[in-house]
C-alpha cells in the first residue's frame, strides 16, 4: 500500500518561500484528504511541490510505489485546452505518458470505462476546444484517472461542475481510492464537501501547515474562527454527517 509523508517540505517561486515546513503524518492508500485553507493559503503551491514541479526544502517520501515518475498524478485547476485532439484522444495520449506509445486492448478498455463512470462517452469524438468549461474539467478528470497514478493530486477538481456532478465526480473519486488502493489529496473549498467526502484534512493558512488529521478532528469551531475568521458551528445531522453552519445557513 502507497504512503506518503511530508518532512519539512517547503516550495519556492523564484527567491520567495511561498509554503514552508510542511511535515504530516503517515497518509495511506485508500484515503481521501482533504486540502483546504483560505485563497491563496498555499494549497496549489504545495501540490506543485509534491508533484515535482516546484523545488524547496524539505522531503517527500513515498513508499510502497513502483511507478516512479508515474506514481504521481497531479491535475491543476487550469484546464485549458489548446492542442487540436478529440477527448478520446486526449485521454489516450495522457494514458500512453511514461508507458511507451504502443496501445493495447486494456488501454481501450480502461479509458472507455474511465469515460463511462465520469457520463462522458458521447463526448468522445468532440474536440477539447468546442467543450464547455465543465466539460473541459470532466476531461481533465479521466486523463487524470487513465494514468492511474498512486497518489492523485486533484485542485479544485468540481469547481466547474454543477452540484449534482459535484457529487457524482467525489462519490467516483472516494470509490476509486479504495477500489485502487490509490491516495487521493483534493484541494477543496467546500468544506461541507471536506466534512462529507474526505477521511482526512489538512489545512494550510499562510504557507504553513495549522493541522493535519481525521476531518472530525480537525474541522472544529476553533479552527474555523482562527483560520477563515468566522464565527460557526459543526453540527451533525442524523445520517452521520456534518455541517458547517454560520448565520444559520449550512455553507
């Protein structure tokens, strides 16, 4: 099973340290964590790190994988699309990266069902630069999946979606890591989405690391009021759930 831990990891944008001494537990294979904090906290900035684009301090270990440069798969927020391809091809093309270029049944046949599972296999033959912006994300979302990474870094992976695929693409998402054994670390938001989706949560505020945990434990009145400045409750419905209340209205 995939782990991953960071130990005093840090990212730099030219001579400016953006995030620094990021150090978190053990997070598994299976797992869904939640990376949430308020704009510009360095929750985009961390995945870059994580996922070898950014250099700085610090150390990510990563054990248990044999994919090596392929054990990581990031998805950025930026989903435009310039290249003249066709979804399917796109997909085809973010699968065959690091695999070499000849395509075999069980490319085909995990695509396809990549596209099934995300409702967009009639999309299939379309070009990336006619999609909508929602559409354009689902995309982005199965080459994601198509690589099949160990660790998958996803940044603000619904923002485009409408609530209902909201839903569908997250319950997809959880399913996925446990089917695969995959971590999955989405920066997110909604932190009612955090609260219902995610086993873990880690919160950045200001380039540094505030906690890192289950969400029951992390998500707390106290946090809320010290990082996003709010006053607000957690309350928990009777299907287990949770929610985050301010002025009386569920956020």
């Amino acid at each position: 099973m995939v782990e991953l831990r960071l130990e005093g990891v840090g990212a730099r944008y030219g001579h400016r340290l953006a995030v620094s001494g990021i150090t978190t537990p053990r997070l598994r294979g299976g797992e869904v964590v939640a990376v949430i904090g308020p704009n510009a906290a360095g929750k985009s900035t961390l995945f870059r790190r994580i996922a070898g684009l950014l250099h700085g301090p610090g150390t990510v270990h990563l054990d248990g994988s044999d994919k090596g440069k392929r054990a990581i798969g990031y998805m950025p927020q930026d989903i435009s699309a310039n290249a003249v391809l066709t979804v399917y091809e796109s997909i085809l093309l973010a699968r065959k990266q690091g695999h070499g270029w000849a395509v075999h049944d069980d490319d085909l046949q995990l695509i396809d069902a990549v596209m099934a599972s995300l409702g967009i296999a009639d999309l299939a033959f379309r070009e990336l630069s006619a999609l909508s912006g929602g559409q354009r994300q689902l995309v982005s979302i199965a080459q994601t999946l198509a690589r099949e990474p160990d660790v998958l870094l996803m940044d603000e992976p619904t923002s485009a979606l409408d609530l209902h695929r909201q839903v569908e693409v997250l319950d997809l998402v959880k399913a996925e890591a446990k089917a695969r054994g995959m971590l999955v670390m989405i920066a997110i938001h909604d932190l009612n989405q955090a609260l219902h989706f995610a086993d873990k949560a880690l919160i950045i505020a200001k380039g540094r690391l505030h906690a890192c945990g289950a969400v029951s434990e992390v998500v707390t009145t106290e946090m809320l009021r010290l990082i996003y400045k709010v006053e607000a409750r957690i309350e928990r419905c009777s299907q287990n759930l949770s929610h985050v209340i301010v002025d009386g209205r569920i956020r």
